[in-house]
C-alpha cells in the first residue's frame, strides 16, 4: 500500500492557508493512506484543543483524522526508532565544542514511521531536517550562516544517520499543492484576472512559504516557469 508520512510544518501551512480541504482530492488521486504520528498529533491537535490561538486549526485538522483522510500511527517501534535516529542527528554538527541540536522528536518520528512502514515519502517544509536528509553536507554551510560561527561535522556519525535516511523522498507542502495544481484540484480560485493561472499558484506557493514552508522565492519562480505555460 502506497503511503506518505506528515510531520506538523506542512499540517500547520496548509491549515493557515486555508488548503488543508484538498489531502481529501490528493488521497484519492495517490490512491495511497496519509499518515501521522502520536507526537504530530499531539503538536498538531491534543495541545492547540488546550488553547484559544490554535484550537479552530486544531479542530480542522481532527476533522481531517475523523473522516479517515488521515490515520493515526501509535507505534513503539516507531518511537524507539525516532529516539535512535534523534540521538545521532543531534551530535552530527558542532559549534564552540558543544552538539547543536538540529532536529526534535516529531520530526524523527515521522521519519522512522517512513522507514518502518516502509512508505514513499515523508512531508515535512522544515528545512534543516530536509537538507540533513537530502544533503547532509551542506547542513554544515547552513548553520554556520545562522550560528555565525564555524560549524565541525562529526563524518561518522552523520554517514551513518545517511545510511539509516537515504532511500527516503521528502516533499513539501509546495510539492504537494503543485500537484494539487496540476490535477485542478485549485482551479475553483482562478479569477477573472491576467494570468488567472500563474497569479493561483503563485499566491498559493508565497502563502505557504509566508505561513513556514521553506522554500525561496527563486524556487517558486522556477515552479512558476514550469508549470504556467
């Protein structure tokens, strides 16, 4: 069975941009299951209940477990293999002689859910964790420009948290309301304006890097040359 994981970031960007609605039409296109973890759900759901600030976000992304477009993973498998995989992520960089922390358990977790359940991708719009997964190397450049200053890599460690990582696909909330794009999943909000097409996704890509997916603007121009011709 075809499956993808998602961490919080892309929950929390779709939900803020009002675009959570289209995983329904998404799932049904990938003909595949869309997973979280018992952590994303607690970040994502049972703490913002707590709250006034994210409770109607948190109501909305319930409703989305409740009509079975998400599923829930509780597995102690999974948790296990997110400690184990946080530990070694967690002292691959150094900065001043001390481990910089770089990922949280949430994060980790969607991972090993991917890893032991074997699925296609994980979701996740948080940089760091994506670069250390697709470009451990330059993870180090990365945080050094934020730290101000020299970053040391720890080669063994970071080998072998690639070696745990490497056949897994990342995506990001962008990737996925691209494809939402391309299938017309959005063109109800294309308006009678110039370039109805290229203004869509183009407010659908910067909401959702203003709202934490990390993408540049570059990038987004590129999607934009790509995909309206």
């Amino acid at each position: 069975m075809k499956s993808l994981i998602f961490d919080t970031g892309p929950l929390i960007s779709l939900t803020l941009n009002n675009l959570l609605w289209t995983l329904e039409p998404l799932k049904k296109e990938f003909n595949g299951e869309f997973y979280i973890g018992k952590i994303t759900k607690k970040e994502i759901i049972d703490k913002p209940l707590a709250t006034k600030q994210f409770k109607f976000e948190a109501l909305q992304v319930l409703q989305m477990i409740n009509n079975g477009v998400l599923k829930v993973i509780d597995d102690e498998k999974i948790r296990k293999k997110a400690i184990d995989l946080l530990d070694i992520a967690n002292v691959c960089f150094k900065a001043r002689g001390n481990p910089i922390q770089i990922c949280h358990l949430g994060e980790m977790e969607s991972v090993a859910a991917a890893l032991i359940f074997g699925t296609n991708a994980v979701v996740i719009d948080e940089r760091t964790t994506r670069v250390l997964i697709e470009s451990p190397e330059r993870l180090a450049n990365l945080l050094e420009r934020k730290l101000h200053t020299p970053v040391a890599i720890d080669h063994g460690k970071l080998n072998e948290f690639s070696n745990e990582v490497r056949k897994i696909q990342v995506l990001r909330s962008v990737e996925l309301m691209t494809i939402a794009y391309e299938r017309g999943i959005l063109d109800r909000f294309a308006a009678k304006i110039p370039n109805p097409q290229k203004e869509l996704l183009d407010g659908v890509l910067w909401g959702l890097k203003i709202n934490g997916c990390a993408i540049s603007g570059k990038e987004i121009e590129e999607i934009l040359k790509i995909e309206v011709k």
